[in-house]
C-alpha cells in the first residue's frame, strides 16, 4: 500500500533536511515511489525592505513499506 511521509524545513537548512529524508529511508526501509517539493518564497522583510527571510520548504516523498 502506498503511503505519503512530508517533510517541512527552510531554505537556509537544506543540508539538513536532507540527511533527515536519507536517514529516515533508510530507518523506514521505505521502497521509494516519487518524491516531489515546493519551496514557498518569502516576501522581503525588514528596514528597507530589501533582505529576504528563508523560504519555506516542503518535501513529499511517496513510498512503500
């Protein structure tokens, strides 16, 4: 049976969420479907309106047990 597990991090800690989804494969012995993302972009923030905060990142990875 196929299951969804979502994954929810910010730009700025790809890295790491990374190695998260890696990990979690391997705990899970999950047989990976398809994984697909979405990273929401932020609106510029702050005096002058020019620096922007991380975007929010979201991962779905489709899998079987």
């Amino acid at each position: 049976m196929q299951q969804i597990k979502i994954f929810k991090s910010i730009e700025s800690e790809l890295s790491a969420l990374e190695e998260e989804i890696n990990a979690w494969i391997t705990e899970e012995r999950a047989t990976v479907i398809n994984i697909f993302g979405n990273i929401a972009p932020q609106s510029p923030s702050g005096p002058g309106m020019g620096s922007f905060s991380s975007s929010d990142v979201l991962i779905t990875v489709l899998f079987e047990k």
